[in-house]
C-alpha cells in the first residue's frame, strides 16, 4: 500500500493552500479579472441595447413630427410607380391606357395588388383622358385642393407629376 501511495504522489504535483500561492504563480486573479470585465462589457451591451429599443420606441410611438410628410412623399412615389405601370401597359398590351386600375393586378404590374391611398384606403382616383390619364390623390383632407401636404392635392398623368 505505502508502495501505490508513492507511485501516487510522484505522478501529481503536491497541493498547496490558496495562501501560500504566489501572485505570479495563480491564474486566480487572473480569472476573476477576466470575469470583472466580462461583467462590465456585458452590462454595456445591455445599456446600449436598451438605449436602442427606447429610441426606437420613442420615434415609432412619439415622435410624429414628420409623419405626415413622410406619408404625403410615400404617396407620390407610389403614384409614380402606377404611372409607369400604365404606360407600360399601353406600351406593351393594349396600345392605350387600361379602363380602370384593376386591370393592372396581374403578374406583370402589381402581383399583390395595386396599390391604395394610404388617406382612403381605396383606389386612387384614376381617369383616362383623351391625351393620356389623370392619376390623383386627394391627400390627407380627401377634398380636391389644398394649399400644403399632405392635404395638397398629388396629380400625375402619362407626362409625370402635375404641379
């Protein structure tokens, strides 16, 4: 038995107590360093991340200052795209400006759907005029006029945006 002790204490190194370690020999302050600072870079990550979702809730909740410019700028662009639309498809399939704006839900123009007025959530107002079309929306107001958006009157036709 004494023999397998021996064999056992030369194959491991001997046990020392924490206190008689030397500071250059112990990986402990070391590691409790490491872990101090992965606390810190991890409580910053937090901050940071909740600094990001209370703006972001902030601009979506509160902050309307440019929402309604936002809107009336979305609606020209939008208006814009319909208007390419159709002349591409008097270009392409008909040789003239379709009847009404359904006839552009196909695969081609609009797969989901034309494209509403976010003020309305119809259809724009769409006419085939003897030259071309009128494409309208009648802004946040929905009477014709309006001195500034986003209850100013968007009017395009084949030639672009009517000012």
């Amino acid at each position: 038995m004494d023999h397998e002790q021996s064999l056992a204490s030369l194959d491991s190194p001997p046990i020392a107590r924490p206190d008689e370690l030397a500071p250059e020999n112990s990986n402990r302050r070391g590691h409790l360093v490491a872990w101090g600072m992965f606390c810190v870079a991890g409580g910053i990550v937090t901050l940071l991340i909740g600094l990001v979702v209370a703006a972001t809730v902030f601009v979506f909740f509160f902050d309307r200052t440019g929402s309604k410019d936002h809107d009336w700028q979305g609606t020209k662009v939008t208006l814009s795209q319909i208007q390419t639309a159709l002349i591409m498809y008097k270009l392409n399939d008909a040789g003239e400006y379709p009847a009404s704006l359904s006839e552009l839900h196909s695969a081609k123009y609009f797969p989901s759907g034309v494209p509403t007025c976010p003020y309305t959530k119809a259809n724009f107002l769409y006419k085939r005029t003897p030259d071309g079309f009128t494409l309208t929306c009648l802004g946040k107001d929905r009477w014709p006029g309006g001195a500034e958006p986003p209850e100013k009157d968007i009017i395009f036709n084949e030639s672009g945006e009517v000012r």
